[in-house]
C-alpha cells in the first residue's frame, strides 16, 4: 500500500461514534489544501462493504451504515489514507475512555477534542473540574479549583458541547465520598469515623463521608451530581473512589461495609442523571478490582478498575479483564492503566524504552477484551494517578497511538466485542496440542511469560480468534521500559480443529495498513480429524489471526 506523501495528511471521523441513522463523514486534513479522493473502500473485518461515497472540499460523505464496526480506506491523490469508525443503537453499547484535565481560562480551544476524536473516544472524564469536591459548582465563573489550578466554568461548557458535536459524552468527575471541613462542622452525623471515634481524612486534609444509604451525606452528594449535570450538560459522572477505607463507622458507632454501601450509591447516581436524560450514564472506580464483585451487578456503564501493585505483570491484566467480563458480559471494562515509564523519561532512549511499555500493555489490554483508560488533553498519555500530571508524546509517536485506537475500533468483534470464549489455558501450551506454535529460537507461552511470545486465544461458534503478543526480550511487568521485541517471522502453526474452513485472515497495528490479509493455509490429516498448517510471515509487536469455518 503506499502510504500518504502530502506532509501531515491524515482523516478522521466526525464523530468518535456514530448512532444508526447518522451520517458518517470523514474530514480530511493536511498541512497545505486537502487531498483529492479517487476511491472509498469500506472493510468490516476483511469484507469489503459495498458504498456509495461523495467528497465536499475537506469533507468525504458516506451515508448512513448499518450498525458495525468499520476500517475504511481512502485513496488520495497524494497516497492512501485509513481510518476507522463504529455505528451503534446505544451510546452505552462501549465506553472508550479519555481524560482532559486542563479548564484554564487560556484553554478554550478544541484541539484536545479533536485528538480524542481521531481516537475514537466517546466517552471523556473531566477530571478536577470542580470548585470544591463537596460543591461541585463554583459561585463565579472563573475559580481555583481544590488544588488551587485556575479554572473556567465557561471554558467547561464549551467543551462539554465539544463533545457533544464530536459524539462524545462529557461525565464529570466526583468523589464519593470526599469534604472540605467546612461540610463535617455543619453535619457531623454524615462523616467517617474510626472504631475509636476518630474523623477519617484522605491525604490530611480531606474528609471522608459516610455513604451508607441511612446518611444524610448520600442523598447530599447524589443531588449534587445531579445539579452538575443539569446545570452544565454533563451526560454523567465519573465516581471516585480511592480504594481505603474497606470500612468505616457511622458517629453512632454503627459499622458500615463500602463495598456494601457502594451498589446503592452507583444506582442513586445512575437514575438521578438518567432523569435528566435517559442516554446519560456513570462510571466507577474499583480500585485495585475492590468490590468488583458487589458492583458488576450495579447499573454503571462499564466496570471500571484502576491498576495499582501487586496487579504487576501483564497477565495481571489479562486477569482482571477476563475477571470484569465474566462478571458482567455485557459491559465494557475499563483498565485505568497508568504507563509510568514516561513520569521520568526525560532523553530519547527512555522514552523510547516508554513508548514500547505503552504498546505491549496496550495490546495485551486490547487482546484481552478490555479498553485502556490512558488518552487525554491534546496527544498526551496518563503516567500518573493526578491527570494534571499527564505525559506530552512526541509527535513521531502520534501516529503508532492513532493506529493501535483505530484497531481497537476497526477489529472490535475480535476484540471487546468478541463473543466467544477464552481456550487460551486449554487449547495451547503444556498438554494441549489444539492450536501449536513454532519459530526458530522463539519459546511460546499461553500465560504471558517474560522472553516469550504470548498467545492468547478465544473460540465462538464459527471463529477462533489467536492474539499474538511479543514479548521477546523483555520481562513479565506491564509498567516498566521496555526493549525493542525482536521481530519474529515465519511463525508455523498448526491447528486441529476439524472442520470446513471458508478463510484465514491476519492483521496488526504495526504495519502501514491495517487491511486484513487472507493468509495460506495448508489441510491435513490427523487421528482425530482435519488440521490445518499455516504461516504468519512477522510479528512486531501485535497481530491478530482469525480463523473462519462453515
């Protein structure tokens, strides 16, 4: 495929999603003028989808696509152009998350928006936006926020309706159960105390709150939530929660359990915005994957969990995806996922060594059905836990984050929406012998191991889908520098599966394309019936392979 040559030309969708009925139109940017578009290809998976298609200046128009997920092509007069997009029923149907963090009265431009946007974000956190974390609307319109940063109530709205026009729900941030002491002076009976009748406070200077469905405090903070809402346009919250305390005791002494109190208060947060309107949501923060199980049940658009030690290694991540999916199927989850190679990569080899860490941590989450919670501002990556603190990337490295987001969306139903199953663990490696895989000097694995090349497999009724992830030369641990993955090629596999296969597809967000590609395949036979015999020519640092039958 050739590749654009027309300096900086790139297209994006409109909209990081689009609803059934909506029509999708792709902008062309580039550094001088636009491109001139001669043809339109439309892909879901590796079918070309038929398309009617019109340009208007910087603008190509594609009508209004059933319900899929989509690769599409471009072809310019300046090279190929890809991109990807999604049509959906329900806003809700995945929550792709992002950040902003920055509300100054300086900041009223949309080029973060914009970012996101190209990234297929639909749903952005903004974080710290509010004038106290217990009066989350300010009383004038420019104020210090808790952290003392100078904010902009109008600055707020017009990127709430940024995101409105760019198909991205806005959710607010808000914490559970956080006040000033201002708020505890005047209702003492909503505050959380030790065994031994002592005030709780996070950090030293705020005050943690008592939750539980009997306290004032609950309805209090919920009717806030609501007001933020109404008031400013926000389509949800964003419920934090800062994994301590487990549990607390009321100022009558009473025992409360959080992971008891929290189910209520993520369903009190949910209707109460959905009263405002119906395609308004919530997330919240099981940090560390506590409670998940008392909150998968919850009304919560995604299961969201923030990673922290001893969730270390990369099948920790797999772990905890596999877990939340299992818990609630029909959800997203979301790994806020912090790449902290980049807090301290201050010359180009460690950066390097960071931007490696974030696409094998990225991969595997994507492998594993889940979404990294790590996009943000304007091209910049979350390294730490205080999203002010977020990492600005260079601009050679923008294009590697724009194509593993347009895999994310492009190959979907192989990835978060993937309905099949995992036979990772009973298929491959040890006594299994369902699916092998062989290379010179390479050691495979089906549980992540450091040096090797992970497998991670998922069969459904007509599909089996394989994940490869290099993790040549380097350890186990999601969130250190990486090396270089040394290029593995002619991967041989093999594949018992005894049964008509009608195609074998493969694709990666490491080459210039993400176009599948229909790979040779080889049948046998065996005592227990058909297998097939196939190579993949390289693996970087991802590729996915997809098996189809009758």
């Amino acid at each position: 495929m050739k590749t654009n040559t027309r300096s900086a030309a790139f297209c994006r969708p409109d909209r990081a999603q689009y609803k059934i009925g909506e029509p999708v139109k792709l902008l062309l940017h580039a550094s001088a003028g636009f491109p001139a578009v001669s043809g339109v290809r439309l892909f879901s998976l590796q079918r070309e989808i038929p398309c009617s298609w019109s340009q208007r200046k910087n603008t190509v128009l594609l009508g209004t696509p059933e319900a899929g997920s989509y690769g599409v092509r471009l072809d310019t007069d300046s090279g190929a152009l890809e991109t990807a997009f999604d049509v959906v029923q329900s806003v809700k149907s995945v929550v792709r998350y992002g950040f902003l963090s920055d509300f100054s009265p300086e900041d009223g431009d949309e080029a973060d928006l914009d970012w996101l946007c190209r990234l297929h974000v639909n749903t952005v956190q903004f974080y710290d936006w509010m004038y106290r974390h217990d009066r989350l609307l300010a009383p004038e319109d420019e104020y210090l926020e808790p952290i003392g940063r100078s904010t902009s109530l109008p600055v707020i709205r017009k990127k709430i309706e940024a995101c409105r026009a760019r198909g991205m729900r806005a959710f607010a941030y808000g914490a559970v159960y956080a006040a000033t002491e201002e708020t505890v002076l005047a209702h003492p009976d909503w505050a959380a105390y030790t065994l031994d009748g002592e005030a709780m406070l996070f950090a030293g200077w705020l005050n943690y709150m008592n939750i539980s469905p009997a306290s004032g405090w609950s309805e209090y903070i919920v009717n806030e939530f609501r007001t933020a809402v109404e008031t400013l346009g926000f389509s949800g919250i964003h419920l934090d929660t800062y994994g301590f305390p487990k549990r607390i005791y009321a100022q009558n002494g009473e025992r409360v359990s959080f992971d008891e109190a929290f189910l209520p208060l993520i369903n009190a947060a949910r209707e109460a915005v959905c009263a405002v309107d119906e395609n308004n949501g919530v997330t919240f923060n099981a940090v560390n994957d506590w409670p998940t199980e008392r909150v998968a049940a919850g009304s919560q658009d995604a299961l969201y969990i923030e990673v922290w030690p001893p969730h270390d290694t990369y099948r920790d991540l797999y772990q905890l995806v596999q877990k939340a999916k299992r818990l609630a199927p029909n959800k997203s989850v979301v790994l806020a996922a912090y790449m902290k190679p980049f807090v301290n990569a201050a010359d180009e080899a460690s950066v390097a060594k960071a931007e490696r860490a974030f696409r094998i941590a990225n991969a595997v989450i994507l492998a594993s059905g889940g979404i990294q919670l790590v996009h943000g501002e304007e091209e910049s990556l979350l390294c730490d836990s205080y999203y002010a603190k977020h990492a600005k990337i260079r601009p050679e490295f923008t294009g590697t984050l724009v194509r593993y987001a347009d895999y994310l969306v492009r190959y979907a139903p192989l990835l978060y929406d993937d309905k099949g199953y995992d036979v990772s663990m009973t298929a491959s490696g040890g006594i299994n012998d369902d699916v092998t895989a062989s290379a010179d000097n390479i050691s495979f694995s089906s549980d992540g191991r450091a040096g090797t090349v992970w497998m991670i497999l998922r069969e459904s009724k007509n599909r089996l889908v394989l994940h490869l992830i290099n993790l040549t030369g380097n350890d186990a641990l999601w969130n250190t520098p990486k090396n270089e993955p040394e290029t593995v090629r002619s991967i041989r596999l093999a594949l018992r599966l005894d049964v008509q296969i009608t195609g074998v597809y493969c694709a990666s967000p490491d080459g210039e394309s993400l176009e599948a590609v229909e790979l040779p395949y080889r049948t046998g036979q065996s005592a227990y019936g058909r297998i097939q015999e196939l190579t993949l020519p390289e693996l970087r640092y991802f590729s996915t392979i997809w098996i189809e039958w009758e």
